[in-house]
C-alpha cells in the first residue's frame, strides 16, 4: 500500500512536534511494509528527490511570486499525487491537510488530515472557515492529537474525529553519549533540564524566574537549558539580570540522542510553557525515568499525572514552579516513586504502539 504524507517541514531540522511525529509516523509505516512519499517544500537547496531511510521525499521548490506560492504549491502537489497515484494522502497540520483534501477531491483518493494542536488554535475566525473548515470537513477522516482538539473541531468537520496523540520514537543512546551526558552534569547538586526553542509560547522567562527563586531554598542546583531561537539573547540578559549565572547553562540545540541522554542522568525536567499543544518532550522525559514540572494546559494532563509521575503548576507562576521543584527533588521518597512509575507511563506513547492506531484508520478508509 502506498501513503503520501504532506507536511512543512522533513526530516525534522531540530527538536519540533509536527516534525518529529511526521518522521516517526513515516519510519514505522515504512517498517510495516508501506511505501511511504513525503511532500515538503524545498530549504536550502536541497534535492528535489531523494530516498531518506526507505522513505522517498519529494520537496518541492515554487517561484518566489509574491502570493502565488501557496496555488503555485497546490498544483505541484496536485502534479506528483497523479504521477504517485498513492493509496491515501494525508496532509499533517491544517494548513497541508487542506491541500490533502482537495487533491483527494480532485483526484478520487481518501484522505486524512492530521490536526496538531497550534494549526488549530492560533487559526483566526477567517481563517476557520477559509482553512479549518474546508480541510477537516472534505477529508475523508480526520485525526487530532488530543480529545480537547477533537471536540473543538467537530463542529467543523460535521462528524466525529478520532483521536490518535503523538508518541516516543525510541532511539539509540549508546554508552559515550550517556557518559558525555554525565560530565555536563553538576557533582554534589541536583541537575534541572527543560528543553525547547526559545520563544515566547514557551514561558522560559517564567523558569528563569523560578530559579532565583528556588536558589534561596535549594542553594544546590543547576539548570541546564537544551535549545535555541529568537528569544535567547534576552533570557541571557535575565540570567544575568538575577544574578543567577553561576546556576544555568545554555547548550544551545542538540542531538536527539543527547537530550534522551540527558533526561535519563538529569534530576528532573521542566516544561514551563503558556502554550503547549501536546508535548513530546514530556513523553521522552518519562520513557527516560525523569520527574516531570510542567504547566497544566491544553493535553499535558493526559501525559503528566499530577503527584505521581511529576507536579503540574499553574502557567505564568515562578513561584509554584519553584515549589514543585522544591517538593519532588527535596522528597526523596516522592522521588523515587516518580522515577519508578514515570518510565512505564512513558510506554503507551511510544510510536511502535501509536502506527498500529493509524493504521486501523487507513483500513477502515479503504474499505
């Protein structure tokens, strides 16, 4: 059977949602013996075709005509769907589902559109009904990431939706990127990652915060921060603003091996955010054993159970982030029964588990 999966970003340049679930979600369709396409716009000059670990992709690389490269994008996809001629086509995110579904119009193939999370929430009433609507309701099945997603879709879509959440690609983490990962740590302290690209949505500032907070408690702490982004320069000056540069580093982005690697030797794991549509890197902290502090919004409830895999705090709050901290890594007993519960609450997530999902939806299609 062949599969055509349209996206806006492949393979996943850093740390990123749609991207990471799009690679995980192709990669295990390949290894259950589907032919896997991908369609995603051309960056950096790179090939127009090329086989990237089974999967073919094809990127595409429209004029720089001001407004036109969405129709100009259209018709190419429209173009290598008809030479493809792929059993289903799936568009991930909204904005590719909308081209999913009128190409699978067009050219009589089923199609699904994969909802996210942000395409979807940060979409304004105009765009609902240019976008949302058309790309949800003409799929043959659409998919969210969450039940809350779901319901917020429906009305749009005018039936119901499944729900079918991100998942944990596991991935090799030999012996040297486990021990590099030890050296980074603190001796005689406990060790906080948080992990994330640098913008506002993110609440890194709010953790910054938190830290000066939690000095004047826990004089023994480190925070290490994985990513990058707009934001970074500024969250520098905060560090250095608090006085709190003896207790943060900044690595900038790293390999996904080395923050599994991380994870697994760290303390304990943050997600500050103020948006968060899912949260993959909570699911990875778990299958890696760390307690987690995050924010309780949108679907991070689901992932997170409040006092026994980590402590969910309220968004935009230092001091209860600072709290939360404080209890687990000051608890030893509360710790490590986090630590003990937090791996196999990880496990239903993983990816190997979630295709079997997907594809019980593209039988159903089929048939």
């Amino acid at each position: 059977m062949k599969i055509l999966i349209v996206v806006n970003e492949y393979p996943p340049e850093k740390i990123r949602g749609t991207a990471m679930a799009t690679e995980a979600l192709a990669k295990n369709l390949a290894k259950n013996g589907w032919k896997v396409y991908v369609i995603v716009t051309c960056r950096g000059g790179a090939l127009a075709k090329e086989i990237v670990e089974g999967i073919t992709v094809y990127r595409l690389n429209p004029s720089p005509i001001t407004y036109t490269r969405t129709i100009q994008r259209f018709f190419l996809i429209l173009r290598l769907t008809r030479k493809i001629q792929p059993d289903i086509i799936q568009g991930q995110a909204i904005s590719c589902g909308l081209f999913a579904a009128l190409v699978g119009k067009i050219l009589r193939i089923p199609s699904v559109t994969y909802i996210q999370g942000r395409d979807f929430y940060e979409s304004g009433l105009l765009r609902r009904y240019l976008e949302v609507l058309p790309s949800v309701r003409y799929a043959t099945k659409t998919i969210a990431v969450t039940d809350e997603l779901a319901r917020g879709a429906e009305p749009y879509a005018g039936r119901s939706i499944d729900v079918i959440p991100h998942g944990y690609q596991p991935s090799d983490i030999t012996g040297q990127v486990v021990e590099k990962a030890k050296r980074r740590m603190k001796r005689d302290v406990f060790n906080i990652l948080s992990v994330g690209h640098f913008e506002p949505d993110k609440g890194t500032s709010y953790l910054l915060s938190a830290i000066r907070h939690l000095k004047e408690k826990l004089p023994g702490m480190f925070l290490h921060l994985v990513g990058d982004g707009p934001l970074r320069t500024e969250l520098e000056m905060h560090v250095q603003r608090d006085g709190i540069s003896e207790h943060v580093c900044f690595y900038g982005s790293l390999s996904h091996p080395e923050v599994l690697a991380m994870m697994r030797v760290v303390d304990l794991f943050v997600l500050p955010s103020v948006e968060e549509a899912f949260g993959i890197v909570l699911i990875e902290a778990l299958n890696q054993g760390c307690p987690v502090v995050a924010s309780r919004i949108r679907a991070i409830p689901t992932i997170i159970e409040d006092g026994v895999t980590g402590i969910l705090v309220p968004p935009r709050d230092p001091e209860a982030i600072s709290q939360a901290a404080y209890s687990i890594l000051t608890d030893r007993e509360m710790y490590m029964k986090m630590k003990q519960v937090a791996h196999s609450a990880g496990e239903k997530f993983r990816w190997d588990f979630n295709v079997k999902r997907f594809e019980r939806v593209y039988q159903e299609i089929l048939k």
